[in-house]
C-alpha cells in the first residue's frame, strides 16, 4: 500500500485557470498543477488567453487532454448517466446553462440531451459544445476531474476554488453515520496579493522548489493528524497548537516572497483540506470526513467513479478519489 501524500492536482471545472491569487497559491502549493484542455486549444493555444499560455509556456500549468484518457473507462458514460437517473432532475432549458465541451462528455451530450438535460450549442452543424444543465454540469466536471486524476501517470487530484463542489466527494452514507469533521489551519501558506508574471513566479519556483516541497508535506502531516483526533475541543486545541508550531516556517516563506522586486502584498492563506470516500489505508480519514461545514445534498460521486472503472483494466489506488483543497488570503 502507499502511503505517499499528494503532490499534484487538476483543477476543475473551467478550461482556463483563475487569474487570482488563489490560483498563485495552488502554483506555489502543489509540485504540479494540471487544468482539462480539450485538443482543439493544443492546436489553437490562443484560445486560451495569453495568462494561461504563459503558464503552460512557463510549465507551471500542464494541459490534460480528456481524449486522449477517457477511452480508457469502459463504463465512463453509463456511471454518470446512473448517477444523474437516481436523481430524478427534471429542468427546463435556459440560455445561462454552462457549457461543457463534447470531448469531455462524450457521449454524454446527446445522451443528457435526450433527458431534457443538455442541449447542442452554436449555430454551427458540428458544433462541439452543449449547454448543460447547472447541477449536472457541475457533478460532471467534478466527476470528470476524479476519473482523470486517475489515468494520469502520476495522479493528479481535483481542486476547486468552489468549496461547495467539495462535497460531492463526500460520502452520504458517511456522513449520516459519523459527525462532520472540520480542519481549519489558519494563516499557512503565504502568498502575493495580485498577479505574478509567470516566467517570474516560475523562477521562484525553481529557486525554492525543496523548502515549498517541504513545507506542503509538514503541513500534509499536520492535516493528517488532525482529522483522526475525535474530540472537538482537542482538535481545536492542537490545531492551534500547530499553527504555532508551523509559524516560523511560514515566516520564513513570506520573507522569502518579500524579498522579490515589485511582488504584491503578501497575504496569509486559511487552508482547509477534504479527504473523503477514501477506501484501505485512509479508512481512518474517511470515517472522519473532513468537509467545510457544507450543506449540500448531492450525492457522493465516489461510488460513480468507482462504477466507472469497473470491468476496467485499470484499477483505484488504494487512496481517497478526492483531494481538494480551497484557499482564502487574508492580511494580518
């Protein structure tokens, strides 16, 4: 079994990253960062705006083009398409519904069109995008995001700046059965208040590639111990425990920050973490679901993934689906 924590992630569910310095944070966080990119935008890389180029120019952001892994789930459709059933939704089209790409979905548009779910978008005969209803969309993406991270040579996990996407990755049944656990380290990781040029913040990267490593994993560990800690009032006290604990080296990283010419402001992140639906060694984790307080009563998409690599080839890590962390600066 492996035990090794996670190094990199896909965000979800637009093609383009923000341009915010949440998604600064996430560059400086993880070892890797991926975004789903269809195809076409390999081919026309304009498409996605010159922010994006320079960060995949740079190699701070790397494209994962759904075609060339989705194939690989034999029941990639039929797992969603349950999923969405079991729901029951009925829905009327509106012009606002997202659009998703057809290389994402497959054969999902047309099926989801049948539903009164998805419809084709654009003038063009062989346009390649639907609209597509709000909440299907939104499991979709995440769904998507869950069944990539698992065909990549080195898995990615999702993440999200939508805390409430989060918790489609937690489990129902979970969740009735064991209190809601929250995980708050309050200011963990520094970073710049407004946008870095990316060949800039590749070099800063680079240069402090081992300490960011490190870091992430002592936090990593930190997390770790938190969410097995039942009781609330000793979890809030070692939480601040190891917000002291953790306060030199965060120090240390924001003088490193504030040592870079014209670099804005730096701000101190609140960073939660949701590990859920896990299966084996993180059982642990998984029956102290770790979620933020969220309200949401949509079903896991666990289980839809799982589905999705049954009869496969290919197999789960003995790991969570999902990990996803969500960001917020404040200044202190």
């Amino acid at each position: 079994m492996s035990t090794a924590k996670p190094s990199s992630v896909l965000y979800y569910p637009y093609i383009n990253v923000p341009q915010s310095p949440w998604f600064t944070q996430v560059l400086l966080y993880w070892d890797r960062v991926g975004a789903i990119v269809p195809y076409e935008y390999i081919q026309e890389p304009d498409k996605l705006g010159p922010y994006m180029v320079g960060l995949v120019r740079e190699h701070l952001v790397e494209q994962v083009i759904p075609g060339m892994y989705l194939w690989q789930i034999k029941n990639f459709e039929k797992a969603f398409l349950d999923h969405v059933d079991a729901q029951k939704l009925r829905a009327n089209y509106q012009p606002t519904w997202p659009k998703i790409h057809m290389e994402k979905l497959q054969g999902l548009g047309d099926a989801l069109s049948q539903r009164g779910l998805a419809r084709k978008h654009g003038k063009e005969e062989y346009s390649p995008w639907y609209k597509v209803e709000p909440k299907v969309a939104d499991s979709f993406m995440a769904y998507l995001a869950s069944a990539l991270g698992q065909l990549a040579e080195e898995r990615f996990y999702p993440i999200t700046q939508d805390s409430e996407s989060l918790s489609m990755f937690i489990d129902k049944s979970i969740r009735s059965r064991f209190a809601t656990r929250k995980i708050v380290l309050d200011a963990i990781l520094p970073a710049p208040s407004g946008e870095i040029e990316a060949g800039r913040l590749a070099e800063f990267k680079a240069a402090h590639k081992e300490e960011l490593r490190r870091f992430r994993l002592l936090v990593e560990d930190k997390i770790s111990e938190l969410s097995l800690i039942g009781r609330e009032r000793d979890r809030q006290m070692r939480s601040r425990e190891v917000s002291s604990d953790l306060r030199s080296e965060v120090d240390e990283l924001a003088n490193r920050m504030n040592e870079q010419h014209n670099w804005p402001r730096i701000g101190f992140a609140d960073f939660c973490a949701v590990a859920g639906s896990g299966i084996g060694i993180w059982e642990a984790v998984r029956n102290h679901s770790l979620t933020f307080g969220l309200t949401s009563a949509a079903l896991s998409l666990a289980p839809v993934v799982r589905n999705a690599f049954r009869g496969s080839d290919l197999h789960l890590e003995d790991r969570p689906l999902a990990y996803a962390a969500s960001t917020k600066l404040s200044f202190k």
